[in-house]
C-alpha cells in the first residue's frame, strides 16, 4: 500500500467548458435570449448535440442549472438559450453581459428520436418558455426541410409582448412550405392581427390531418399539456407518436444526483423527451 | 478461491504490514455502544463485536461534503484532494454488497470519477457477522459475499479463516507470509460449514423481497402511504444512513478574499422537503407520502430491473434509525399484508393535517 | 478586489431588541474580520466602530425583535434606505424567546413587572419577528447565527448571488455526526422540528436539540408531539419546548392543536 497515489481520471464529466456569451437580449421582461460560444474553438465545433437536449451552465458564485438548447444542431459552433429568471443561477446570469463567462456541460438527456421523425408531418405546439427546447425542433425540420411532411407551427402566448421569439417566428410564418398559426390570450395592444385565444382555438384551423403520418411535439406550461393532448387524441394520433419534455430539478445531468428521478426513471438520462405513452406509465406525472 | 488461515494473535501484525501510509478504517464504539467506521492508528480501538455502523461505509469514499472542484473566472480545475489510499477493515457482507451495486450506479451510461477513483484506491477487508432482529441480508440475499473484497475473515474464535478475493488480496498475504497457516485441517472445515449454519438459523427476519416489485405497483395507491406520510418527520435519517443511497447536491461556495469559487458536492436525501424544489419555488413533491413513495420504489423495486437485485441490501441500519418505525422491515411487511406494530400505525386518525 | 468604496456593497447592521450575539459572531470571524472590511463598506455597525451613517444602503441585517414603538421606526426608516433587508438570526426571524408568549400573556407580564408606571422615552409592545412590520427579503435564522451561514451568505452577496439555503433540520447533520437518537432513548429532542446550521451542536454533546434556530421547513409538528406524548410527556411539556424559539410563528398550530384535543 505505498505505491503513490495518482488520480487518473482522464475526463471528468463534471467539470464545465469555460464559454462565453457572444450576444444576450431581453426577450420578454423575465426571459433573456443567451447565445454562447465554447471559449476552446475545436471544442466549439466539435460540441454534438441533438434537438431536445439539455446543457448545465455555471455561473461563477451562483452555481449551476439545466437549460434546454434552444439552437439547432444543423447550425454549429454558437449555442442558444432562452432563459426565465427564477433562481439564483439565473439571477447571475442576467446580470451578466457580452463576452462574459460561464461555463457550459453537456449535452445532455435523450433528445428528440430524429429518425423515427423523418418522413412524417410534424405538429408543433408550444406556449410560453415551451418555445425554448421547440424552437431546436422548429429550426431543425426547417434546415432538414427535405426530410420532413408537412411542417405545423401553433403558438401561444398570453399577450403579444410575453410571445417568445414573435419577430423570429412572424417571419418564418410568412414561408409558404410551413403552416405557422400564432395566438395569444388576449391582446392588450390592439396592435395584434394574429389570433386571439388559447392555444387550442387553433386545432379547428388544422385542415386534412392524417394522423398515422403526423407526430405531435408539444410543450408549454403544466395546464396546457392536458388541453392540448386532448386535441392530439381527438384528431388520433397514436400516443407514441405524441411527444413531450419535461423539466425537473437537476444537479449533474448525468444520472448520479438523483433529483430529477421520477419513479425510477432519471429525466436526465431517459428523458426530458418521453412520448405520451411513456407518461402514462409514469405514475407520479398524473 | 484461496483460503489461508491468520491466528488471531497475528491479525494486528498483519493491519501493521500491510498499512503503511493509507489510512485503515474499521469499526470502533462510540461512548453510547453504537459503531462507527473511524480511521485508526491504535488498532486497540477496533472493535469488531458489531452488528451495524450508524453510517454506512460510502462516507469513506464519497463524505458528506468535499470539493469536487475549483471554478474561477475562466478556468475550471478538479479537486480530487479527499481521494487517497485507504483500507477499510472489518467490513460487512450486506456493505460490500451495497458497494457492488454502487459500482453498478456509479459506472451507468456515465461514469463518476469521485467514486469510481476513491474505490480505485480502496482495499476491502470484509468480516464476518452474526444477525440482530433488524438483519433483513439473508432476505435479501446479500448476507454472503462471492467477490467484491480483496480479503474477507471469517471468526472462528481463536483463528481467522480468510478467503482471498482478489489477486491485490494475494499480494496483500505475500507481504506477510509467515503469520498464514496455508492448510485448513477437517476440523477447521468443521466449525466453519457449522457457524455458517447456526447462522442461517439465526436470522429472525424474513422478508419477502421477490413480492415487493409487484406489491409496490399493486398498492401505489394504498391508504398505508398516507399513513406512513402523517408520521413521516422528514428528517431524511432513513436515507443519510442507506448504504446505497446517492442523491447530492452541488453548492458553489465563493472563498472570502479570492475570485474563485469552491464547488462543493454533498450528501441530500429525496425524504427532506427541500429535495424536489426548483428554482422559481415550486416542489414536486411536498407530500411526505410522496416522498417516502419514491424513496420506497427505490428500495424494493427499481433496482431490480435495472442491476438485477433490490437497492435494499439488508443492513438493516434504516430500522435502527427512524423514530417513528418507518423503514424497510415494517414497510415492507405492511405490504405484505402484515400486521405491525409501530408508531406510525398507531398514530390518532384525526392527526391535524 | 475593488479598492473604490463607491463600488463596493454598502451594509449597514443594526440591532432592535435582543441579545446582540448576532453582531458579536460577526466580531468573531476573526480570520475573515479584515477581508470582509475590505470587501465591503460597512457604513453601520454600532458594536463595531462609532463612525456610523444612516444613508442609502446595499444590504441591512436586522437582528433582534421588535419590541419598542421607536423600533418600529428605526426598522421602518431601515427598509427605506436598504435595496435588501435580512432578518438576522432567530430574534429577527420568529421573535426569539421575548415573542413566545400570546399578546394576552404579554399584557399580563408587563403589568407584573412594571405596574402601571408611564415609560418616557418610547412604549413597549408586545415582541414580534421583524416581518411583522416590513417586507424581508432573506432570512437567516440562528441563536446565534452560524459563521458558516453568515460568511456564506456575504461571499455570495458581494458576488450578487443569494445564499444557497438549505432548510433541512437538525437530523441531518447529527446523522453525519453519527451520534444516536435521542428520540430513540426516549429523550425530547427537537432535532427533527428545527432548521439546521448550527452542526447539531447539542445533540453531539447528549443533550436533546431546544429549537433555537426556530421551526425547519416543513417539519412535522404533529407527528412529533404524537411522539413525545407516547414517550410519556404531558401537552404542556411538550408545548413550552416546541414554543421556547418559535416565537409567534408556531402559535396558530398550538391553537388548532389545543382545540383538537380538549
């Protein structure tokens, strides 16, 4: 027992990549839109992820929290977020300006399943902060526009100025290979020709839906998921082809802390993406 | 397998051989009788006439607060300073077992350096025991150790029979031969098949572990729960002294003076309130039933599916520890259909809620 | 580190009624005493220094309770001049041991004690926790407060964070300490009822935990008294323990309690 003691952990999974923010911008009063770059280059470009994905970032003196990509991966080398102030990390976080550090994880968590995607019409639905991990899956079916069916967009805010990433998506609604329906609870602007209800009052615009061939994507705040999954199950899209992602508390991402465990299924690992028929085997979900 | 033979008058010589700058821990008794593991110098303080630690051994491996690395403006370094050779002695079956499904844990999909380096550097000298009340390994079958340890000794009053279990356990032997007896005589044999057997007979707590998965699912929503969540005291000692529990937490603590930042990591526990919050305020899960529900499927049915066997390892510390007698033992029997008798099944109905 | 004053956090500490061991465990970090007057300008700090300034301030740590009409005012005019006020240990956050007692207890003692003698200066009024007057933004608790919270929570405010809080209880690091139960041996201990932080300082020397870093987050009272009364301690006992430090925080749950049981 004396030979020396060397540690020879090659890689720690735990240790975050210094990267700093290239732009940051108020979205909404509480939601910042964060576009980072790994500081190393190589590591830059060579930073894989999938659309769904998850990444840790740090923030010196406040900790570390999980963050949905917002970016696509079809677009490499800059990652993006979209980033509600909640806690400590992210009140850091908002203080912090360009070409600031943080440090950066991951990627992390199953992602979306691209290839049993591909081919098929895909329905997205998102409402508030929801927009974060869709607008990846947005992008993605729009840089791989070749792979997919139709494309459908449905987005709801509650007033025009909580609408995350309205310019962007007005814009891309005006493309004529995607069908785009935005809506918000009410309009305080009188500005607003868009629809006005909740994000359900869309679903009657949806004209031939074929529902073998469609998957629904959807995420947004608890209450909406009921609404909406009713919608998906009128128009009878297989549960398996419905799906979602959640977000729970995390402190590693990589299945060790144990904090975002549901029953005995790590959201870090097996998830945050799970179809409609995975939940209804989660019991602590319903 | 080799087996040799250690006199018990050559045990402290051998400690001494074989420990030279690791740090040897062992069980030692604190003033009110109960054990714990401590490192020490003076092998006197050993004692090995115990049935359970109050902590398991992982706080050997992982303590309940270490850095895990150091974070400055742009630079970020790991901290394996807690890490170093280090001899635990006087080991468990039920504990060696608890590591070996750790190992599992901690080497899935992921690997965990903090562990996977600390247990790199352990040598594992596993002792046999005899069952209290609470003992539930046989029931779970871990109340025996096939591999795991680089030596285990097994009491046979004045000698130790020890079983070599690793090819470090072998080289650990050569550094003193003289003090092994190679040949076992018949009689050895003997005592040894006959102490195994008196202690089958010795265990009083059966449990039905292979019933658990199923009933866990069949009862999720069975009024024991909510009873089980009146008396909860979410004190989170259930889960601070299981040998297979994990769960951390990550703290980023500035240091007063400097631009950088320790990044701790330490224990939590998924009974305490404070477990499933997130930022904003919200916690999914602020029933205690709700709580002591995830703690439970963890226990007595996830593992199973994934490593093959339950978390649960027998140890039966979380018995000895909960005031209120919620643990393994009477939960597990309530599910069974028993009746138990305990605190929380005779606390007032009309409890305030 | 900042050598410009304008740039550093500005903190005043002040002391309304109490037994000011809050401040003094401030005096007691000595090794930190330097760099924490380095890192930020304490404008007020009467224990401290005598150069003190009522103006606009960063952070305010309020210790003690409120138990005067000039307190009432002195913490109201605080909350104006602070971006951040903190309750600073358990006579600021529950009321301490002045604010046990229900207002008609209250009215009763004073009496006794000072008759119906007129005060000159300011009236007294029934103790309460400083939250009961001003909106308060953070809560350390703690009789004292413990240098680790304390230090924690300034490295982490000069950095513009919040302390990472954890409201377990006392349990927990008396686990870590491996000592054994007392509730086990039958002993009244509070350890599951009170917020930790203070390293279960008591429980560690045999002595059951009394609650002085008041009541922790979700602590199951009612289990707990169920607990002690099987041990064979009568509601009354068990009451003026549980009540010692949580000041008027736990007054209701006697209430409801009470009615229940008659």
């Amino acid at each position: 027992m004396n030979t020396e003691n060397k540690i020879t952990a090659q890689s720690n999974p735990f240790l975050p990549e210094p990267a700093r923010i290239v732009r940051t911008y108020p979205l909404t009063d509480d939601v910042h839109f964060f576009q980072v770059r790994i500081a190393d280059m190589e590591k830059a470009l060579s930073f894989r992820y999938e659309i769904g994905q998850f990444a840790m970032i740090s923030v010196l003196g406040a900790g570390e929290a999980p963050f949905s990509i917002s970016s696509t991966p079809s677009r490499p080398g800059l990652l993006e977020f979209c980033i509600r102030r909640a806690g400590a990390v992210t009140s850091k976080l908002f203080q912090l300006k360009e070409n600031d550090f943080v440090g950066i994880r991951g990627p992390y968590g199953n992602g979306f399943p691209v290839e049993k995607m591909q081919g098929k019409d895909i329905l997205i639905v998102m409402g508030g902060l929801g927009a974060a991990p869709l607008r990846s899956v947005l992008l993605y079916c729009l840089d791989n526009r070749d792979l997919f069916g139709r494309i459908i967009l449905l987005h709801g805010a509650k007033r025009p100025a909580e609408m995350l990433f309205r310019d962007e998506l007005l814009d891309i609604k005006k493309r004529d290979d995607l069908e785009g329906y935005l809506t918000v609870d009410g309009d305080d602007t009188g500005q607003w020709t868009e629809n006005v209800g909740v994000v359900t009052t869309l679903f009657p615009k949806l004209e031939n839906i074929n529902p073998e061939n469609t998957v629904g994507v959807v995420c947004g705040p608890p209450v909406m998921y009921k609404f909406v999954l009713q919608e998906f199950l009128k128009l009878d899209i297989p549960k398996d082809q419905i799906l979602m992602t959640l977000e729970r508390r995390m402190k590693c991402g990589v299945g060790k802390c144990g904090h975002c465990a549901i029953d005995y299924i790590y959201t870090c690992l097996e998830g945050p993406v799970f179809s409609y028929w995975d939940v209804t085997h989660m019991r602590e979900l319903i | 397998m080799k087996i040799v033979k250690l006199k018990k008058d050559n045990l402290f010589p051998f400690l001494e051989a074989i420990k030279g700058d690791a740090e040897l821990w062992a069980p030692v008794k604190k003033d009110d009788a109960k054990h714990t593991f401590q490192p020490v110098d003076d092998f006197s303080q050993i004692d090995l006439d115990y049935t359970r630690t109050i902590l398991p051994p992982r706080k050997i491996l992982l303590p309940a607060k270490f850095n895990m690395y150091q974070a400055s403006k742009s630079e970020f370094t790991s901290d394996f300073s807690h890490i170093s050779k280090k001899i635990i002695f006087g080991i468990h079956p039920c504990d060696i077992h608890a590591f070996l499904t750790m190992d599992k844990f901690y080497s899935y999909e992921i690997e965990d350096p903090y562990w996977l380096e600390a247990r790199k550097n352990l040598v594992l000298l596993g002792h046999s025991c005899w069952p209290d009340e609470n003992c539930m390994c046989k029931s779970t079958n871990t109340h025996v150790v096939e591999e795991g340890y680089d030596l285990f000794f097994t009491d046979l009053e004045d000698t130790y029979v020890v079983w070599i279990g690793s090819s470090r356990g072998d080289d650990l032997i050569r550094e003193k031969p003289e003090l092994f007896e190679e040949d076992l005589t018949d009689t050895d044999i003997q005592k040894f098949i006959q102490r195994r057997e008196n202690r089958d007979k010795a265990f009083t707590t059966e449990i039905n572990f292979a019933a658990m998965p199923d009933l866990m699912e069949l009862k999720y929503n069975d009024a024991l729960w909510e009873k089980l969540g009146d008396a909860c005291l979410a004190c989170g000692s259930c889960t601070n002294v299981c040998p297979t529990c994990n769960c951390y937490n990550v703290e980023d603590r500035p240091v007063l003076g400097k631009d950088f930042s320790n990044i701790q990591r330490c224990w939590d526990a998924c009974t305490l309130e404070n477990y499933s919050g997130v930022a904003g305020g919200e916690n999914f899960r602020e029933k205690r039933a709700d709580r002591l529900k995830l703690w439970y499927t963890h226990k007595l049915q996830s593992y199973i599916s994934k490593y093959g066997k339950p978390a649960c390892v027998g140890c039966g510390r979380c018995v000895a520890t909960c005031p209120v007698d919620i643990n393994v033992k009477t939960v597990a029997q309530s599910l069974d259909g028993n009746e138990v008798d305990s605190f929380w099944d005779r606390l007032s109905k009309e409890v305030t809620k | 580190m900042s050598k410009n004053n304008d740039k550093k956090l500005k903190i005043g500490i002040y002391e309304l009624t109490g037994c000011a061991g809050d401040g003094l465990l401030i005096l007691d970090c000595e090794m930190e005493l330097v760099d924490i007057f380095q890192a930020a300008d304490i404008q007020s700090f009467l224990m401290a220094k005598s150069d003190n300034i009522d103006g606009e301030l960063d952070i305010a740590l309020v210790e003690g309770s409120v138990s005067t009409e000039r307190e009432i005012e002195e913490l109201k005019d605080i909350r104006k001049r602070a971006q951040v006020v903190v309750a600073f240990g358990l006579c600021a956050t529950h009321g301490g041991i002045q604010a046990r007692f229900s207002e008609e207890e209250w009215q009763k003692n004073l009496k006794e004690v000072y008759g119906d003698i007129e005060m000159s200066h300011t009236k007294a009024v029934h103790s309460k926790p400083i939250d009961e007057y001003i909106d308060v933004d953070l809560y350390l608790p703690g009789c004292p407060v413990s240098k680790d919270q304390f230090l924690n929570f300034l490295v982490r405010a000069l950095g513009g964070s919040p302390p990472e809080v954890y409201p377990n209880p006392v349990c927990v690091t008396c686990k870590y300490n491996e000592n054994d139960c007392l509730l086990l041996k039958g002993i009244p201990c509070l350890g599951p009822l009170t917020a930790d932080g203070c390293g279960a300082i008591c429980p560690n020397h045999n002595v059951p935990c009394y609650g002085c870093w008041g009541p922790a987050e979700g602590a199951n009272f009612t289990s707990e008294f169920y607990l002690l009364q099987e041990k064979g301690f009568d509601m009354e006992a068990i009451k003026k323990r549980m009540a010692n430090y949580s000041g008027t925080k736990l007054q209701e749950f006697f209430e409801k309690f009470k009615k229940e049981s008659q």
